[in-house]
C-alpha cells in the first residue's frame, strides 16, 4: 500500500481550509473512534450523550460531531444512505489520518481508527423481533462495491459466499456477492442482548431489498432465499445499504470495524417498529455504553 509518490489534486481534493473534499473534515477535527450513522439527524442525537462537544461540521450529508465522553474522545459522522457514499466516507476518513496533507504522501507509521455504525435494518428471522438489535460478525455484499479493489479473498469468505451462491442461485447477472469478516474484538464487546450473524447488505431500498411497489423484480422470492441461507453456524440476520462496505474498506486499510443495527422491520413477519425512535434512541444508549467500557 506504500508508495512515496505524491497523489495528484484530482485524486485527493483538499479544499481551501485543508480540509478533504466530501466530508470537510481536517486531520485534528476527528477522533480515533468513530460512530457512522446514516442519517444526518441522527448525529445530534449520539453527540447529546457527550460531556463535550469540540466540533460540528457539515457538508452535504456529512454530518459531524467530535467530542469526548468522559476520557474517550468520539466522533459521530452521518454518511447518508448506501454503499456508494461509504467508499466516500471510509476512504476519506482514512486518507485523514494515514495521508500527510501537506506532501501529499502516505505516512510512514499507520493509524488505526474503531469504527462502529449504529443504523436500522429489517430482520431476516422470525425469532429476531421488531426493536431488538443485531451486531454484525460478517457483512455480505450484493452491491458490487468491493468487486472494484484488487484483494486476496480468504478460505472462509469463498467458503461462505460459494454456499451463498450455490443456496441461493444469486444470478450473477445482478451481482457478484462478497463477504468481509467484523472486527472481533469489537463484537466481544457486546454481548447477549445483541443477535449475531451475517448482514446483508443491498444497493438499494425497494428491488435490491425484494420490496414490489410499481416494477417486478428479476430475483424471484429474495427474502426466503436469505432467510433460508445457513452454512456451519453461520445464518443471516438482517439487511441494510452500509455495513458490506464499512467491512470490506475497513479490513483492507487496516481498521477495525463493527455494525450494530436495531430491528425496525422483521421482513419474515411483516412487522414494522411501533416506535422506531425510541428503539434508536436505545440501540444509542447501550452501544454507547458497551463502546465506552
């Protein structure tokens, strides 16, 4: 990954304030752990639990809160929806802390940021209810993101994604599927109160998700597919349009990262959350807590 070349101004955009291009953010106005969420309203609603806030910043819908809670020092960024605004949000931050903004360069000594997304998501099992919450040991890709780097796959992963493959008969005419593995050492911090498997992560809300409003859908019959996927003690809990993404940037630039979701729809049962903001504001609370331990 090291190369002493300086990376042209149309690869990294700094603007006029030395701050990188999407997220108007400068090296000293992030913290080392980093909450995404992805709606920009959301940010005010983790960074009230701070003792201190000493930034807030927005561009478009990068919304971010740098404080501390206690001794910890937190950031907490929004990154709006989808897989295609995280390979913005996961390499820009990146480039903040492992980029020398003045030579334009990669530093010599690498800096490891914890980054943890706190989003919503639809249950893909019965057994996981409306307002529980799931944190993500794999994220599963159907959104081709990760087809764009060059990386090793490992033994697990193609083992993982050729039964995906071969369960469900994916076309792959739609998408070649992917799976990165979360940070263990983050998933041990949440323990019991939290359901644990694969997530699934799609490109898009309606079709992508198996939702039929206007249009038919290519892949016939997606939410039993996944629902019904299993290989060893791996099944899949959820799906949403992030965590894919955040688990595949982050293993390859060396970062550790967790996706903890709260249920707001069970797609198996039909139901949607009575109350989604309190189960948000939950999911908030208790992340926070497990984060800060």
């Amino acid at each position: 990954m090291q190369h002493m070349n300086k990376i042209p101004e149309s690869e990294l955009i700094i603007n006029d304030r030395g701050a990188i291009y999407h997220l108007d953010l400068r090296p000293e106005e992030i913290a080392d752990t980093i909450i995404l969420v992805g709606d920009p309203g959301r940010v005010k609603k983790v960074s009230r639990h701070f003792d201190l806030i000493e930034y807030e910043l927005k561009h478009r819908e990068f919304v971010t809160h740098t404080g501390v809670i206690g001794k910890k020092r937190i950031s907490v960024m929004s990154t709006g929806i989808g897989p295609d605004n995280i390979d913005i949000a996961l390499n820009e931050l990146d480039a903040l802390v492992n980029i020398d903004f003045n030579t334009r360069e990669i530093k010599s000594t690498f800096k490891k940021l914890h980054i943890i997304r706190f989003g919503t998501s639809g249950a893909l099992q019965k057994d996981i209810p409306v307002d529980s919450l799931v944190a993500s040991s794999h994220g599963l890709g159907l959104d081709n993101l990760m087809n764009y780097y060059d990386y090793e796959k490992s033994s697990e992963e193609l083992g993982i994604i050729k039964a995906f493959t071969d369960q469900t008969g994916m076309d792959t005419g739609i998408t070649v599927p992917y799976i990165f593995e979360g940070s263990l050492s983050l998933l041990n911090k949440f323990g019991n109160d939290f359901f644990k498997g694969i997530t699934v992560t799609c490109p898009g809300f309606y079709g992508p998700q198996g939702r039929i409003l206007r249009l038919p859908l290519k892949s016939k019959g997606l939410i039993n597919k996944l629902t019904s996927f299993s290989h060893d003690l791996h099944r899949i809990t959820n799906f949403e349009m992030e965590t894919s993404a955040i688990y595949g940037l982050g293993k390859l630039l060396g970062h550790e990262c967790l996706s903890i979701n709260v249920i707001i729809a069970n797609r198996v049962v039909q139901q949607f959350s009575k109350d989604n903001n309190s189960a948000v504001e939950r999911m908030i609370e208790k992340a926070l807590e497990n984060i800060i331990a």
